[in-house]
C-alpha cells in the first residue's frame, strides 16, 4: 500500500479493511494521527509484539530534501533491493534530515478471530515475568501489556486500586486463537493472579484502542531497555513519580520489546532529571514524549548525547546544511 503523509491512520485503515486488510501500526487517535507524523516520531503501540514497529513495516519512501529535491528509498514490493536502506534514517528523526511525502507499506490480512485476556495481580514482579514469558512463548500472540491497576485510559470496569493488570491480545485462525487463549490462561493462572477473565467481545477493540490513548496527566516519558531490564525501570521512575506528586504514576509496560510509558502529575525539571538519571544508571534510556507546564529543552527531553552524536551531527550538515528543518528539536539540539 502505498499513501501520502498526510493521510490519516484511521482512514488508511478503512481503504484496507474493505480488501480484508490492515497496516499494524497503533496510533492512540488514529482519526487525528497522520502517518507521516507517526513515521516521524517512530511511534509505535501493542502490536508491536508481533508485527515489528513502523522500521519493519515501510518498503518504500519518498522524502523532500531541503533543496527542494525528492529522493526516493527503497521499493513498492517485498524484496531486496540494491543500496542504502536510507527509509530507517527518516523514521523518528523528526523531520530534522528530510520531509517524508510518500510511504509504500507491507501489510497485513485481517485476523480471522480475535481476543483478550486479562489478569489481576497483587504482586508487580510475578505479572511483569509471566508478561515477558508470554511474549517470548511460541504462541504467537499479537500483544502482551503489564500496566497499572488503576491506568487512567483503560475502562472503568477493569481498573483497581492497586496492583498491576496483565493484558494479552490474541490473534489468528478461530482455532489457533483458542489454543492461545488455554494456554494464557493456564500461564497467568499458574503465576498467582488474583482473577482471570476476558473483556466481552465487543469490547475488545475498545480495550485496546483506549490503551493505546495519550494519558491525561502532566507528564509522559517513554522508557526503553533490554526486556529483561524494562520492569525494574518501571518500578524504580513509579516510586520516584508517585513519591513527588503524592499520586499513583500510570505506567504500561510493552512485554517483549523493551519498551514502557510512564505517566504522572507534579511534574518537575529535577524529577525528569532524577527518572532520567536512574533509567541510566540501569542501562536504559528516557525521553520525554509531553509534559504540560515543565520548559523542556532538547538535553531534558532526549538525554545527554552519546558517543555517535557526532556522526548524527555529520549525517545532519550532510542532507540539511542550512539547518532549515525542524531545527534545536532533535537529540543535542540537532
């Protein structure tokens, strides 16, 4: 398929869901979120899991270059082809070395049936492990997410006060679909959760369109990390958030790709400072996606520069010289 960067995700969405298709990619308004803009900032959702982020999804692109040239990367078909795999470079790059115009995408054909389980549990670190072996199972499931009892964006009829939810989306044939959901339940069952159940099936793609959503609080930083490293972020920057603003932090954990948000009120330049600091000390990294009332500068919402910051600079002079594009938005103020 191949679209403009204009088009909206959820107008994509229903052109190829008339053919039995679809394009794995999230976005939490899909009526409002451009594709070239999720491009952009390498947006990403629950989906992930199984279908790779939008790097793996594009074959093809178009991009304008500041000198008004249009340079095309890639192709409109599944293959190889000859040269630079220049599509990555654009993809979360901001705009800041070239505007995308014009994406080719793989998709996907229409799971024939679908499903969620969900599971209560008292305990983070036994939901944040059953949630990553889930997702390094053989069962091929669409998504596994660990999140906050009481997650803002998720229905009222789930939520609790405390704990931590475990959610799994399932996907496929009605057949391998059932399959999946025994052995989920047989898992998070045999792990200690407190219940075990499923939304009712028109709720399904209520559930995860909404998980998807921006949060409403103040503050959202996206944390990554290895897998296995990822839950320990998550408890560390939850207990420095909530112990600031004296409110439960909202945090959903990607099972399986490294990936979490964390959400909070009271938001500070020295608390992102200290979440910052702490995801480093632990090998991951944090960068701030809002934050409603904080100044942000580049150095607080991305990090401090590594040591390939001077071939981004190179890679920079060498498509923008001029710095005409989205310029001081980027990592070091790129």
């Amino acid at each position: 398929m191949t679209v403009q960067a204009g088009m909206t995700l959820g107008k994509a969405q229903d052109h190829l869901r008339e053919k039995g298709q679809f394009l794995a990619l999230d976005g939490g308004r899909p009526e409002m979120s451009t594709i070239g803009g999720m491009l952009a900032t390498n947006s990403s959702g629950p989906s992930r899991l199984l279908y790779g982020s939008a790097r793996d999804l594009v074959l093809g692109m178009q991009v304008a270059l500041p000198n008004g040239h249009l340079v095309r990367s890639g192709g409109k078909v599944v293959k190889n082809v000859v040269g630079y795999d220049l599509n990555k470079l654009h993809i979360g790059a901001l705009g800041t070395v070239g505007t995308i115009c014009e994406i080719t995408f793989k998709v996907h054909p229409l799971p024939r049936s679908e499903g969620t389980i969900l599971a209560h549990f008292t305990d983070f670190k036994a939901a944040n492990e059953v949630a990553e072996n889930l997702a390094r199972s053989n069962l091929s499931l669409r998504s596994v997410i660990a999140f906050s009892g009481s997650l803002r964006s998720a229905p009222a009829d789930i939520r609790q006060p405390a704990g931590t939810t475990v959610a799994v989306w399932c996907a496929g044939w009605p057949a391998a679909v059932e399959r999946q959901k025994r052995d989920v339940i047989a898992a998070l069952s045999g792990a200690g959760a407190s219940a075990v159940f499923g939304p009712n099936p028109q709720a399904h793609e209520t559930f995860w369109a909404g998980i998807s959503r921006p949060t409403a609080l103040g503050v959202q930083v996206k944390l990554a990390s290895l897998p296995s490293r990822i839950g320990e972020l998550v408890a560390v920057s939850s207990d420095l958030a909530s112990q600031a603003s004296d409110a439960e932090a909202d945090w959903i954990v990607y099972a399986g790709v490294g990936i979490a948000r964390l959400a909070f009120t009271g938001g500070s330049v020295d608390l992102i400072r200290r979440i910052r600091d702490a995801t480093a000390l632990r090998g991951g990294t944090c960068v701030v996606e809002s934050a409603d009332g904080v100044p942000i500068d580049p150095v607080l919402a991305w990090g401090p520069v590594r040591d390939d910051f001077a071939l981004m600079k190179r890679v920079k002079a060498q498509f923008d010289p001029k710095r005409t594009l989205n310029p001081g938005r980027f990592v070091g103020g790129i």
